[in-house]
C-alpha cells in the first residue's frame, strides 16, 4: 500500500496510475503533432503548450477516476475498463466543455482534443492489457507472514478473498497450542529463527494477531526482522490500509486510542471544507433549479402529499435537525407510527420515488442542510434518532460517527451497497470510522469524484 495524505492506495494501482497519466500526456502530444503536420505549421514546442496539455490531462484523468477505473476489479477486467472507460471519457468532453468556457485562455483545438480522445482509448487499453497480462497486477501484491492461527488469524486470512486486497499471505505461525483456526499453519517452535523464515519466503511484512501477546509475543525476533527492514503491523491496523475499513471485530479502546488519526482534521482544512460546501451549495442549487422544479411537480402531480419529506436525523455530537429530500414514498409510508427500515423493491416506494431515488435526485434538496450547516457535503450519512439509540446498543463505537458533520455523500456510499439492517449499519460504521480516522481534504476529493461511479452505476439503490 501507498499512502497518500493519510490515505491507503494499492500500489498496483498506484503506479498503473502513474503510467497512464503519462500516457494521457503522450495522446495530446501525438494529437498536437498530427494535427500540426496535417495543417503544415511546424512542429509544437511542449513548453509553449503546457496549460492546454495539463488541462487535458487533468480532466480527463478526474473522469476516470468518476467512472470508478481504479477500482482494483476494473484494472483486471478489460471488458469492465473499456465500458468505463468510454464513459470517463463523455464525462471528460462535458468537464472539457465548461472549463474552456469558464476559461477562454484554455484553447484546445476540436480537432485536437478528438485525436487525443481516440489515441487516450489506445494507449489505455494498452497499459491495462500489458498491465493484467505481462506485468501481472498481483506482482505487486504485500508479501506476508501472519503471528497467530486463532480467530484473529483467520480475520486477516479473510483478505485473501477481498478483491481490494493487495496482500499475498506465504505463512501463517501458531504461536500457542489453542490456536487452531488455521489448520495449515506451521508451528513457531519448529522454525529455526523468524527472520530465516521470512528471507526464504520473501516477505515483507509480518503482522501480528496473536490471541494472548503476554508470553507469546517474540519481542527479540521481532525486532531483529525490524532492524532488517521488515515492516511490523497489528492486525486491525492490516485490515484497515487493506480494506479501507476499520474492523470492529478486531479493534478495542486501546488500538482507537493509540492508533494514528481520529484528529477531527486541521483548523485550514476545516476551514477550506466549509468554504467549498457554501460556494458550491450555491452554485449547485442555480444549476439544478430547472430539475428542482421539474421534479417537484412531478411528485404532487403523481402522488398525494407534500412535495419534500422533512425528517429529524442526528448530526455533529448528536445534535438533532430536520434533514430535507424529495418525497419518494407515500404519505402513510409508517402509518403505524413505528419508524421501518426501507426494503428492497419497497412497495411503499412511488413511481416518481423509485427513479428519483435511483438516480439520488431526491438527495439535492439536502443542498439546503448543507448551505446551513448541518451537513457537509462529505460525511457519514445522518440516521433518524430512532435507529441511532437501537444501532448505539447493538454495535460498538456507533456514536463515534457523530465526531464529523453528517454529508449527503461518503465513504460508506461508495464501498458499501446500501443496506437497512443492523449488520449494513455495522459494515459502513466500519468505512466511516475509516473516514474519520484518515480524514483529509483529499480524500473528500476522491470521494465526491467517485460518487459519480455510484450514480452512473448505482448497485444496491432503494
């Protein structure tokens, strides 16, 4: 893993990134070059072109990262990358579109920015074909040793199944005789010495999920492996740079208390968050007016009732407010008065409700929240009091999602389906713990650039 302003990227991923921003670099160069012969004008300078080539480079990479292209899954599939790919790059004409609007001195030719666009498609396809077939995405795959065969053993062994995983596990060490969750793990005793086993196996990492350390832990060979370069990582804080996730089954107070992060982020960041929610609730809210209006119409000519739904959710330290969204349920949608988990394929849903809800047309009027400070826009989702005093009981750390202002959108969206039970509820306090620990500017950039990816493709939408 890499990490990138507190932030944990494969680095498959990272460097494939790395390679196709180059390769977005050559596409407009060769454009510019072909182009410039076909019309007889010389041969272009690079320096005299350097605006024009960043911002295409710049555009077109955001779109893919929206279309979800860095996806660990994405980058092994070619069929998925080509789809995704056609779609980033629609994005990128839009995005390119209103940015030479907005900025007259950004002057691509039409013609240039089509050959660009094809060669982009070539040289795309190239990297990722050599990438998954010649260089093998899970060449770069962590190298790891596991201290421990009981039940937190075996939670870390459950990343060999996560496509989002980068890790390799070579062994697993029983470190004590009731330890026997992993039925070919070896035992620690018959290792002639740690760091033999781990040069032999070329590992790079050990990480330790011993039930009990106390007696068990071999702090001298442990540090001799540290001081031979191999990194050392506590189980919960392997989940979490491989998952993007805090595992609740593995932490306790102690690891929340003394891990890294959870520090709120700095007073400028803040600062520059609420700054960019006003400016951009205002420009939002004047773009999207025509589709307010067409929207609200649609639900009072469809279906009885108010055209907004206001309801109370919990926000910033547990401090009620009326959250608002276009109505997409019936009026008597609790007509028993008992506050119920939406379903899917919910009945109670209107037609109106259901495409909205789809396309999350109903989250706009939120905008509002936001403009007043209830909300941000990047944030754990807000829950109705209700649910939060019964999920506060049932699942450990809860309130601790109350830190940060709730947003329209998060980390949870973007890596979990949406869900309506107590277990979904667990699964994203997990991603939002993630959220709130690693907390920065950038990664609320990431996070509202992917959640285009949920919009275009919306997996588990109700």
């Amino acid at each position: 893993m890499v990490r990138v302003f507190k932030h944990y990227i494969p680095k498959s991923v990272f460097v494939l990134g790395l390679i196709e921003c180059l390769a977005l670099i050559a596409a407009i160069w060769a454009a510019m070059h072909l182009r410039f012969a076909q019309i007889g004008i010389g041969t272009p300078v690079f320096s005299e072109h350097l605006i024009e080539i960043w911002s295409f480079v710049g555009i077109v990479y955001v779109s893919m990262l929206a279309a979800g292209l860095y996806e660990l899954e994405t980058c092994r599939d070619l069929r998925v990358t080509l789809i995704r790919l056609v779609a980033s790059l629609v994005i990128a004409v839009v995005g390119m579109a209103v940015v030479f609007y907005l900025i007259p001195d950004v002057d691509i030719w039409r013609s240039v920015i089509i050959l660009s666009l094809s060669f982009s498609i070539l040289f795309i396809l190239l990297s990722r074909y050599t990438f998954s077939k010649v260089v093998n995405l899970k060449r770069f795959n962590k190298r790891v040793v596991v201290l421990g065969a009981g039940t937190r053993a075996a939670k870390v062994r459950e990343l060999a199944n996560d496509e989002k995983a980068a890790v390799t596990f070579v062994g697993f060490l029983r470190m004590a005789d009731n330890e026997q969750a992993i039925d070919d793990a070896i035992d620690y005793k018959a290792l002639p010495s740690l760091s033999k086993f781990l040069e032999d196996k070329a590992a790079e990492e050990i990480v330790i999920a011993i039930e009990e350390r106390r007696g068990t832990l071999p702090v001298d060979d442990l540090l001799d492996c540290r001081m031979n370069g191999c990194a050392v990582a506590d189980g919960p804080s392997f989940i979490e740079q491989q998952t993007g996730a805090v595992n609740l089954a593995s932490v306790n107070p102690s690891w929340l208390i003394f891990s890294d992060g959870f520090g709120g982020g700095k007073e400028y960041e803040l600062y520059m968050k609420r700054l960019f929610d006003v400016s951009v609730s205002l420009l939002l809210l004047f773009l999207t007016l025509p589709i307010l209006i067409v929207t609200g119409l649609l639900i009072v000519a469809t279906s009885k009732g108010p055209m907004f739904y206001r309801q109370e959710r919990v926000g910033l330290n547990g401090e009620p407010f009326e959250v608002m969204k276009f109505r997409s349920m019936r009026t008597d949608a609790e007509a028993a008065g008992k506050p119920q988990w939406a379903k899917k394929n919910d009945d109670r849903v209107t037609t109106i409700g259901r495409i909205i809800r789809t396309t999350r047309i109903d989250e706009i009027p939120q905008i509002v929240n936001v403009l007043r400070g209830d909300m941000s826009f990047v944030g754990p989702r807000p829950e109705r009091p209700f649910f939060v005093e019964q999920l506060d009981q049932e699942i450990p750390y809860y309130s601790e999602r109350h830190r940060v202002k709730p947003g329209i959108t998060g980390w949870a969206q973007i890596n979990y389906p949406y869900g309506a039970s107590t277990e979904d509820s667990r699964r994203k306090l997990e991603y939002d713990l993630y959220y709130i620990k690693n907390y920065s500017l950038f990664l609320d950039f990431l996070i509202l650039i992917q959640t285009v990816r949920v919009v275009l493709w919306p997996d588990g939408v109700r």
